[in-house]
C-alpha cells in the first residue's frame, strides 16, 4: 500500500502538481501494511522512510554576462507585459524578482535576475527559459559564449510539502503553508553563486590552455615566445579574475542580508556546502597563485634580457669609442715628413668616422 501511495505521488508529481503527505498519514499505512504482511505469515521487514520523491519542478540557473542593467531590464518587462516585478526586500538592490503573468499550470513561474550576470528559473519550461535568455542580451555587459552559458547551467529540483522549508541531498523542499519567496531568493543567490564560479573556472582553465606553449618551452629550454606587454597582460588578465572572485563577490564571506536571519543563513549556507563553493573558491585561488608566480617569472626573465641586451649595447658602444680614441691618439705620432700620407690616414679616419 505504501507503494501504490509513492507511485500516485510520482504520477502527480510528473504533471507538475504540488502534493504533499503528513506524517500521520504516511504512519498508519505502514502500519497497516506491517500487519497485513503478519496475517498472511510472511516477515514484516522494517524499511527507513524514504524521502518524498522529487517532482518535475525544477529550478534552473545561468550565468550570461559580467553584469545585468537591473534598470533597463524592468522597463522591457513592462513593456513586454508578461511577467510582473515582485517585492522581495529593500535590503535586496542587487536583484530583480518577477512571476508571469499567465498561469500554465498549477505552480507559478518565477525569476530572480541578479545584477552581477546570473539568472534563476523557478518552474519554467525550456523553451521559455530560452525565450527569457535571448530577451536579456540587450541587457548584457560582456556576454559570455552561449554554448559556455549552457555548459556551465546548474539545476535543482524542488518539491512542496506541508513542513517547514528545508534543503536535503540536492532536493529543495518548500512549506506549503505561507510565502516562501524569500526561501527562494536564498536557494537563488546560491545557485547563481555556483553558476557564476563555474564560469570563473572556465575562464581560468581555458588560461591555463594559453600559457602550456610556454611552460613546455621553459622546461625544454627553448626561447620564451612571448614579449613583456604580453606577459603585462596575462597578468592583468590574472588580477582581474582575482578581483572578482576574491572583492567583488560573495564568496569567501556569507552576505550582510542574512546576518540578522538566521533561517535563511542556514539554508544559504546549505546550499553553498552542497555546490562545495568554499573548496572550489580555495582551488581556483591556489590556481591563480600559480599563475601569478609563473607570470612573474617570465616578467623578470625578459627584464633580465632586456637589461643583458642594453649592457651589451653599453659595452659596444665603449669599445667604438676607445677605438677611435686609439686613432686620434696615433695620429698624434705621426712624423712630420709624412703629413701627406698623415692627411691621407686622417681623411681615412674621418671618412671611417
């Protein structure tokens, strides 16, 4: 019976419907079940509970560019009509929530625009996440490469139930009883947290693919192929990515808005354990510290020829000199019955001059 109560649930939750199962209920069927399987003399063996199975409602995040115009974007939604802006918290300026306007089934749709680049859907179809993408190029600062975009998506499936809202093995699990937008907002900043690191590593691993040339040219010993304004921007490339990871993002410290909200920590902080935020942040951090020793390496290592090929220069340009020295210093020897050929030497030496 427990059974046939978990395959209804999931028929339901295929069409995209919201359930739930109290305690109570869940309870007296195992209850009743145990003592059927006792009647009919078989063992009755104890199983754990198992979860409540995940729905088709999932919530689906991208990180599209280095930065959204929040201003801008509200204003073509209002002139397109079909979703509608949505109070969240005046604590919250770096964020814009919004729900269509027309229902397709039960559950509503929902989206979180964050202005650092990242988007968050919550129960939307693919097609219309598509539709929603393409509708924020105009808005964009530095797209990304759509295929980058759509590697790096991050998903998670969510589920309403009668409790109190909670984040569990990957599923979200939302109260059915009251408004859980801020709930939301919270599973969000961490998705779009995930999504806009994994972007990061990206671009840090396709660096890495750009300076392997020059390792294997320093360990075999060959000329580095590189000149000094193309090692100052690598560099500059390296700092940057820092800068954003490290100064103007959230990830080595929990956001100001959660302090004084306890709940709302906690379900952050799950989902950020979850995504193994901190581990990746300290690895990309370990990897930009690599790089940046290599980059200073090259740096001094061209300075230094650079300042080999000026000293050589320096030193030719005193040989030249003691040399003609030497000559005028000869000519000065010269005995006087050869003037004629002194002169001869001298226009020699001036036209070597």
């Amino acid at each position: 019976m427990t059974a046939l109560i978990w395959q209804v649930l999931n028929s339901h939750a295929l069409q995209g419907e919201r359930f739930y199962v109290s305690d109570q209920e869940m309870l007296h069927h195992c209850k009743v079940t145990q003592q059927e399987c006792i009647c009919c003399g078989q063992l009755a063996r104890k199983k754990p509970t198992p979860e409540p199975p995940v729905s088709s409602l999932t919530a689906v995040a991208y990180s599209t560019a280095e930065e959204y115009d929040l201003m801008s974007i509200l204003k073509a939604l209002e002139e397109q009509g079909l979703y509608k802006e949505k109070v969240l918290s005046e604590d919250l300026t770096d964020v814009l929530y919004a729900s269509a306007r027309y229902q397709v089934n039960e559950e509503p749709r929902e989206l979180f625009i964050f202005r650092e680049g990242s988007v968050v859907f919550w129960n939307f179809p693919e097609i219309e996440r598509r539709a929603v993408l393409q509708f924020l190029k105009p808005h964009e600062e530095q797209s990304y490469s759509p295929s980058l975009v759509n590697q790096e998506a991050e998903a998670l499936e969510f589920v309403y139930h009668e409790n109190k809202t909670r984040f569990h093995d990957g599923n979200i699990f939302l109260s059915a009883e009251g408004e859980s937008d801020l709930e939301k907002y919270t599973f969000s900043s961490g998705l779009a947290l995930s999504v806009k690191l994994a972007i990061w590593e990206a671009s840090l691993d396709s660096y890495v693919d750009s300076i392997e040339g020059i390792i294997e040219d320093m360990k075999e010993g060959r000329t580095i192929r590189m000149t000094r304004e193309q090692v100052f921007r690598k560099t500059g490339e390296l700092f940057s990515l820092r800068h954003l990871i490290n100064l103007s993002s959230d990830l080595l410290d929990t956001p100001d808005f959660y302090w004084d909200r306890p709940t709302l920590e906690s379900l952050y902080l799950k989902v950020i354990k979850y995504m193994n935020i901190n581990r990746r942040t300290k690895v990309m951090n370990e990897k930009l510290t690599h790089c940046c020793e290599l980059m200073d390496l090259l740096s001094h290592h061209l300075e230094d020829k650079h300042h080999v090929r000026l000293e050589v220069m320096i030193i030719v340009l005193i040989m030249v000199e003691v040399l003609f020295e030497c000559l005028h210093y000869a000519a000065k020897f010269v005995p006087a019955s050869s003037t004629k050929s002194g002169q001869s030497k001298d226009s020699l030496c001036f036209a070597f001059l």
